[in-house]
C-alpha cells in the first residue's frame, strides 16, 4: 500500500464494508443460486450482467431499427409500395416523419398510414419513380401539376 | 497498523485546529448498518403496526394544510366552510366524548361538522354531472347518460378523485385509515363547500375538472353498452323509416379451427351501418349492430372526443336526452336543436 | 412417515390452491370498476387483429427455394405491420401441387440432402431427384425449414405449414382456406399439351425442306 500523504494514510478505511456489499447484491437479487448470496461469486456475475448491459444498450437501438424495417416493409406492401421509395417519395414531399411513428402510424391509425403512402405514390409517378411507374395514381391526391 | 492509523489521526486532528479546511466525511459511518439491523429485527418482532397518523406528526401544522390545499387547487374556497367540509360527525362525537371522559358534562364544541354538506355536494354533483353528460354527449341515450353518471359517481371512483386531490390527510373523521365512504363523503362535502364560498358555475367547472375528467381514456362502450343490440338497432331503423338491418359475411377464415374468424357488415338501403368480427357469425352478427349502434350514438373510437371544456347552466331546465325507445335522427334533431 | 396419522395429513398442494383461490376473489370484488373492462367491441377488434389466415399457394412449376422466402414471411406473420419475434401472429400456408416443383437448372441431380441416423457409419446423401421420388413434400418443406431461423420458434412455425403432393386437399383444410397467395413466376404451357392441330396451324418462319429429315 502506497500512501502519498499522512492524510490519504488515514482515510485509508474506506467506506463501510456492509454497503459496499449491499450495491452489489442489489443488483445481483434476480440472479439464481449462490450467485445472488455469495459476495466473491456475486461480483464477478455483476460485473459481467453490467458489461452485457453496456453492449446491449447499443445492440438495443440496433434491434428497434431492425424490428421498425420489418413492420414498415409489411405496412408499404400492403399499399403496394416499397419502402425505399415511400421513404424517398415523403423526403421529396418534406414529410419528416421518423420510422417509429410510421409504424405506430401503420398499426394504430392505418387511415392515415394509407394517405401517406398514397401521398408517396402521387409524388413516385410525379417525380417518375421506377417503383411505381405501372401502379394507378390514387385518387384524391391534388399535385402542384394538377393546378396549374 | 492500526495503532499507527491512530496516532496519524490525531496528528491530522491537531493540523485541523490550526487550519481553517474542512474535509467532509467520506462513506456511511460503521455503526449505522449494526444499528439499522437492530432496529429492524426490533420492528420485526412488534409485528405490523398501524399506519401513522400524519397529522400526529410533529410538524403537522393544520391550518398551513387548509391554505395549501385551498392554493394548490387554485380554488377560492372560504377557509371556514373548507374547514367544516373536511370535518365529519364523527369527529365531533369522539371529541366530544374526549370531553365528558375528562369529566365534562354537557361538552360544548363550537365545531360544524358537514353532515349538511354531504347531503347538499351529493345532489348537486349527481346534478351537474347528469346534465354535464347530456350536455357533452348529446347523441347517447338517455339509459347510457344514466350508467355513466352512476359509474361517475361509484364510491371507487369519486373516493380515488378525493385522494388524488389531496384530502386524505386533512379529514377530521374518527377512521383511521380513512374508509372510501368518508373519502367519497369528504368530496361531495368540498362540492358543497365550494358552491356556498363561489357560485354553482364555479363548481361545475370543479367537478367537470377533477371528476368528470375521470372519462377522458374510457371506452364509453366499456361502461355502458345496450342490451339487446339486434332489437335496438332494428327499432331505431323502423323509426327512422329506413330498410331493416341486412347482415352479410364479408369475410371468413380458419372456419373449422377454434380461432375462426367470421367479418360481419350490417347495410340499410345498402348504406354501411357498421362491422365486427367474432368467433361465430353470431358473436359477429351481434358485435356489428352493436357497433353501427356505437357510429350512431358518437361513441365509437374515431368519433369526436367527449368535450371537457364546457360550461353547464343547472338553473335552466332539465332536458333530457332521448331514451333508447325514442331514438332517431328526426327525434335528435328537435332535442339537440338541429 | 409411519408416524405421520392419515387423519391430519393434508396434503400441501390442495392447501395451496385454497389459499390462492381465497385471495384471488377478494382482488376481483375489491376493484370493480378500476380494472379497465374490454368492451365486446373492443374484444372483437382484438380477435379481428389476431385471426390467423389461411392462404393457399400452388407450387406448380415455382422454384421452392424462391417459394419458401413467400411462404415463410406468411407463416411467420412478417407481412403483418404489428409483427414482433415475440408477437405470435403467424398464418397458416396451404401448400398444394408440390409434386410439379420446378428446380433451377441441374439441381435435381446435384443437390445432395444428407441424414445421419447418429449410429456410426449412418451417414447418407440422397440426391433431390431421389428424396423427390420417395416423398413429393419432403424437398419444399425441407426449403422452408432451411429457410428460418434455427430458434425455439422453428418447429412451431412449420406446424402451420400443410404441404399436399397433389391437388387433392381434405375438405376440412380447404373450408378454411381464405386467400390465394401469387405465383412467383407464370406457369408455362407445355408443348404436349396443346393440341396437334394447334401446333400445326400455327404460323411458322421457315418450312423445311421435303427431303429433310426430322429426328
């Protein structure tokens, strides 16, 4: 033990024993066995459920992309466009609307899910879209070509 | 060792005596875990106790609570009647009897209690809430008003209100904990309170805001729904001079599994009336004229959200809305006023 | 326990369950209106948005590894926005006519399906040709089990698969059957079977001479 003051040599107790345990076995109280009772085997387990915790936090956002794809790809489908273009066709409509609200769109508001798509088809065939060159225009969409 | 910490101890004691630095303490001092864990164990043996009485507290300061629940509310309510509205009967038998047991004779308390409160806060909240209702949802029949209003004015409901505003701890009653009826009581005797201090306007807005809100994520169908969906429906139809419901499976699958699925529209005159979907073309047939019912009461999901920004007038004269017996778009349009 | 008399022995799992009982109607009784009630609509609407649907789809001529991705995304419900991994709302996928499955290119001769029955020397490779001839549903199913994900989920998901060799579907499977899934690719007409006349009339660029000869 090196002390670089008489003062640090004092201190040197450090915190009471019994709380520093408790933190750990706080968030150890969901794990089964011995890893939940026994101080030496419960910190090893905690510090790696912390270190999946780390990761995961990251894994996380990664899953949500990857679950918010899948329902939009099936929510374009059912309105016969796919989700590139509905994306590109709603950027050139400026229709800033982030992935998760389209899908809470797509599942609880499916009305107003369909004109979207239906906004994004006019503005494909407008803007002369491969993906949606042989598909009708829907109606009720007025486009800025339709006014003049 | 540990004598050679001691003596650094006391050196660093004798440096604080010159210097002015204070160093706080690190860590949690090493007899508060032995002694929680005694008082703990100690807790253990006496078993559950009662709850405490927030008011036996020692800061307890009763009137600083009247004026803080008077503020917090944004309510104007005259402090005495507030007072009186938060004291029950028996508060005032049990000081009383405090009194004679000291050896009192005839005890005289200069206490009102709100007997008389509870009784006038009861009529007029069931007043302002029924015509509120009429007033919010003037398509629902006057049977679903009625269901809603007594939903509104279950003792769960309005005694969950009371705590949520705040009373629990300020009522004098001789409970202990409050019971839901003295809650409920309590609530009813604020309304009462509140009419004397302002007037009957400005109380409605208070029971608009703090009970009738209650209704604002409710599925109203949920609460009331009509009994016999198939007769109704087919009734309100006769009246209203148009063809009898016709009901047409519109889609199926899965039929010989037990998660069928049937779809089942209802058409007047080829007019879509309503859709459900159910286990059995029954359970379907039954869940569609219930929900063309729901399209034509203003109850369904989509329809308009019930307003909580009006304002109820309980001097003018009753009107009711239209019973099921008499529902119609022509009867609807001489009640509501077109 | 031959001390134990049979007279106040009662056993702890009935106990239990009494217990249990007890507390669960005093919760019921006690919250009335606070627990939120579903509606019959509502529940309807739920019962709408769960239905599993049954979909037919015809494997005449389709390549069944290109089939099994459409199949797949069905019987895992990946075509429904309220998809989740953990969201059972699978469909189910009537597969009929497998015995007609069209294999890109060579692949009836040189793709291999091995087993191994775990005993030593229990390996075997049965070309497609082969394991076609000796079951017409064996090649589709194994293209869509391939096709998933090796999880939990596989076996239960492949429940809902019902792969017929012909188009001979039982009749209780066919009343449930609700939609008709796209063929990936137009099925052919085939040269027999269109009538001789047919062929004969039709117009041709070039005759052939008379004295050549037609093998």
């Amino acid at each position: 033990m090196v002390f670089q003051s008489l003062t640090l040599f004092a201190r040197s107790r450090g915190p009471d024993e019994f709380w520093r345990k408790r933190k750990i076995f706080k968030l150890a109280a969901h794990f089964v066995g011995r890893k939940r009772n026994c101080y030496s085997i419960a910190i090893r387990y905690v510090h790696r459920a912390l270190r999946y915790a780390t990761m995961s936090r990251k894994l996380k956002k990664a899953d949500m992309l990857n679950l918010w794809n899948t329902r939009l790809t099936a929510a374009c489908a059912e309105h016969d466009i796919n989700l590139r273009t509905f994306k590109e066709a709603l950027m050139r409509n400026n229709i800033l609307i982030d992935r998760k609200t389209l899908v809470d769109l797509a599942i609880w508001e499916p009305r107003s899910f369909k004109s979207l798509t239906q906004l994004a088809i006019a503005r494909g065939k407008q803007d002369g879209l491969n993906d949606v060159m042989y598909v009708k225009t829907p109606p009720g969409v007025i486009t800025r070509g339709m006014l003049k | 060792m540990s004598s050679l910490r001691t003596c650094a101890r006391a050196a660093i004691r004798i440096q604080k005596l010159t210097s002015v630095i204070y160093t706080g303490e690190r860590g949690i001092k090493r007899w508060v875990a032995p002694t929680l864990r005694v008082i703990n164990k100690r807790k253990a043996k006496l078993g559950p106790q009662p709850e405490p009485r927030r008011s036996n507290f020692l800061d307890w300061n009763y009137n600083a609570e009247i004026f803080a629940f008077n503020k917090r509310l944004s309510e104007n309510f005259d402090v005495e009647l507030l007072q009186q509205a938060f004291t029950h009967r028996s508060y005032v038998a049990q000081e009383e009897q405090k009194q004679r047991e000291v050896g009192i004779e005839n005890p005289e308390l200069s206490i009102k209690d709100n007997t008389d409160l509870i009784v006038e806060g009861k009529c007029l909240t069931s007043e302002i809430v029924e015509r509120y209702l009429r007033q919010a949802l003037p398509r629902l029949p006057e049977e679903g008003i009625l269901k809603l209003k007594d939903y509104l004015l279950s003792e769960e409901i309005v005694a969950k209100v009371s705590v949520q505003i705040g009373t629990k701890d300020i009522i004098l009653s001789e409970d202990h904990p409050v019971r839901q009826e003295t809650l409920v009581n309590t609530f009813f005797a604020l309304v009462a309170a509140l009419a004397r201090s302002n007037d009957v306007v400005h109380t409605s807005f208070f029971v608009r805001d703090f009970l009738i809100a209650t209704l604002s994520d409710k599925e109203i169908l949920s609460i009331w729904t009509p009994s016999h969906p198939f007769q109704t429906l087919d009734a309100i139809l006769n009246r209203e001079k148009r063809g009898s419901a016709d009901f047409r499976l519109t889609a199926q699958t899965g039929v010989n599994t037990i998660l069928a699925a049937y779809q089942v529209a209802v058409y007047s005159d080829q007019q879509f009336l309503g859709i459900g979907t159910g286990e059995t073309v029954q359970v379907a047939k039954n869940i569609a004229a219930l929900d063309a019912l729901q399209r034509m009461f203003g109850i369904a999901d989509f329809s308009r959200p019930i307003p909580f920004n009006l304002t109820v007038d309980v001097s003018s004269q009753r009107t009711e809305n239209l019973p099921l017996t008499k529902w119609c778009t022509e009867n609807l349009k001489h009640t509501v006023g077109g | 326990m031959g001390n134990v008399s049979s007279k106040n022995f009662v056993p702890r799992s009935r106990k239990f369950v009494r217990r249990n009982q007890k507390s669960f109607f005093q919760h019921k009784h006690d919250r009335k209106y606070l627990t939120s009630i579903m509606s019959a609509v509502k529940r309807a609407q739920q019962w709408a948005t769960f239905a599993r649907t049954w979909h037919l789809f015809d494997a005449t001529w389709q390549n069944p590894f290109d089939s099994a991705q459409v199949i797949i995304k069905h019987l895992m419900g990946l075509h429904k926005p309220i998809y989740h991994p953990m969201n059972d709302c699978g469909d189910h996928v009537v597969v009929m006519n497998s015995r007609d499955i069209a294999l890109p290119g060579d692949e009836w001769r040189k793709r291999v399906y091995f087993h191994h029955t775990t005993y030593p020397g229990g390996a075997s490779w049965t070309l497609a040709w082969e394991l076609h001839n000796k079951n017409p549903t064996l090649v589709i199913k194994k293209a869509v089990y391939n096709g998933m994900d090796g999880n939990l989920q596989r076996r239960h998901t492949m429940q809902r698969l019902h792969v017929f060799p012909d188009d001979k579907i039982p009749e209780e499977i066919l009343k449930n059957i609700s939609n008709q899934i796209r063929y990936l690719r137009p099925v052919p007409t085939r040269l027999d079977h269109i009538s001789p006349e047919e062929v004969e009339n039709y117009p041709k660029i070039v005759d052939y001479p008379k004295q050549y000869i037609l093998r």
